[in-house]
C-alpha cells in the first residue's frame, strides 16, 4: 500500500523539563532552531527547556514558544537526518498550538514569525481572563453531544462549552471556573467515567478568549502567510486548507473555537491518508489519533 503520511503537531499540555535536550545535543539541524528561538525571543528559551524551573515553563507565554520549537526542531531533524520518514506526506495538522507549527513545516509560516505570534498568543490568552476566574477540565467518558448538553445546563449566565473535542470519549470543557464545576457534576451524574480538573492558567478554546482573538487579530493580518508545501486540517473547521489567506484567517477563529481534532483525523482518513507521524514532545496525538481512526498507523518522534 502506498503511504499517505499526515504530520501531526502537539500543543499545550505536552512540556516537560528538558524537552528537546537530546536532539539539541545530537542534530545540528535542531540545535539551529534552538539558536534561532533564543536570538528572536532575546532571552534563553533553550535553557528554559533543558533545565527549568518548571514553574517558568508552565507559563503560557513561555510553553507555546517551547513547544513550537521543540516541534520544529524535531522536524528539521527529520528532513536532515531522515528524510525517508517523511516521504508520502499529503497533509498536517496541529493541535491547538501546534497548527502553528504544522504551517511551519509547511512553509506557509516563517519560524521566526510563529515564534513571535505564539510569544504573543500566550501573553493574550493569559492576559484574557483574571486568575481563578477561568477553569478547563476533561470529561472521560461520555459522548460528545452529552458533555455539550451538560454545558447549557450548567452555564447559567456564565461560559462554558467544549474546547477541545479529543477523542470520541475524551472532550475538555472551558470557562467560568463555577460552570466549569457545575458541568463537571452534571457530567459525572450522566455516566461520565470521570472528570479531571486541568492545571492550566486560563480556559483556552472558548468564548472568554474572544478579547485574546481580538488582540491576535492584526498581528496575524500583518504577518505574511505563503501557500503550504501540503494542505492543513485548521482546528477552527475541520477542513483541509491550502491557500495562506485561509490559514491566516483560520489562526484567528482558533483562539476562542474549540479544538475539532475528532474531526480533523477524521478529515484525515478521508483524504486518505493511512500513516500518520506525531512530531514534538511526548505522544499525547498518537494516542489520540489510535482511539479516532483504528486504519491510521501512527508513530512519533521527538
């Protein structure tokens, strides 16, 4: 059977200390995008990465643009080291933060231009929503159409809703940290498995993230977008986008629309695409993507 390969990109969640040091160490092709990550930001990502403290990696402002270079490195990597790993590729897609790196490895983004976008990305997300009010928690479990139910049960004035669709027993709620609880119970009485409150500093994917879209906004209008080497599946639609302007624009709606990654394997398969290659650090899309499409063989490297 010929491959049909779609790159896969991680987002927020998957840090850790010490992410990347390996390759740093070993490929020269990854020890330059690190270089280039600290020139552009003017402060020591890469030692950020490598040794902490965590406290500081936890950061959104500084986990996006650790996560993105990590993702890139590996994959700049890949093209230098091994390159017969990703012959076949047809299509990418990234998870939240990572759609930034997937245009990045499609040449539709300039490395340095995703670093400053994302830089700036966490400091809005942050920024959005005063600390303590917001909450994210994942439902375990329960069927997409359930959890949505229980949202508008539980709002009651307040936001909450599905931010990142995951797996079709796997849905992340946001919001208000009070609707988020209130969900988190209804869910619970309607059969859910469990529901894990998240360490997160503030509730992606959802509509309290409307004033960080807003801020997002003209910095993606001013950044310059090219065609993609191959179509990318944005989070915001599920849809398979080749043209810069859509990508760009797509960015935009990402920052306060939940995470359609149940749909976008799904998109995937339909394309055709039988192989799929997780690219970054750890291998939370891997597993994903196995409990989505069982004819998608998926591996990582990071």
């Amino acid at each position: 059977m010929t491959a049909r390969l779609a790159l896969l990109f991680p987002g927020q969640g998957s840090q850790f200390v010490g992410m990347g040091r390996q390759l740093h160490e070993e490929s020269p092709a990854a020890r330059a995008v690190f270089e280039e990550a600290d020139a552009v930001l003017g402060f020591p990502l890469s030692r950020l990465c490598f040794e902490g403290p965590e406290e500081e990696l936890k950061l959104t402002a500084n986990t996006q643009p650790a996560i993105l270079t990590h993702s890139v490195a590996a994959f700049r990597d890949l093209e230098n080291r091994n390159p017969n790993r990703l012959e076949g590729v047809v299509s990418a897609a990234g998870h939240s933060l990572g759609e930034y790196s997937a245009e990045v490895a499609a040449g539709s983004l300039s490395f340095a231009d995703a670093l400053r976008l994302v830089r700036a990305r966490g400091h809005f997300m942050q920024e959005a929503v005063a600390p303590g009010v917001g909450a994210m928690a994942a439902i375990l479990g329960l069927a997409p159409e359930q959890v949505q139910s229980a949202c508008d049960q539980a709002a009651q004035g307040e936001v909450v809703a599905p931010a990142n669709f995951n797996s079709p027993e796997q849905t992340v709620i946001a919001g208000h940290a009070g609707a988020v609880a209130r969900a988190s119970e209804i869910c619970r009485s309607r059969g859910a498995k469990r529901s894990i409150p998240l360490p997160v500093s503030a509730p992606f994917h959802c509509a309290l993230m409307a004033p960080a879209r807003e801020r997002m906004r003209p910095l993606l209008e001013e950044t310059p977008f090219a065609e993609p080497i191959w179509p990318i599946v944005t989070n915001a639609d599920a849809v398979s986008r080749a043209r810069g302007s859509e990508l760009r624009d797509a960015l935009v709606r990402q920052v306060d629309s939940p995470v359609r990654w149940v749909e976008s394997v799904r998109e995937l398969a339909r394309e055709g695409v039988n192989r799929a290659l997780e690219i970054g650090p750890g291998n939370v899309l891997t597993g994903l993507a196995r409990r989505i499409e069982k004819g998608i063989a998926v591996e990582s490297y990071g």
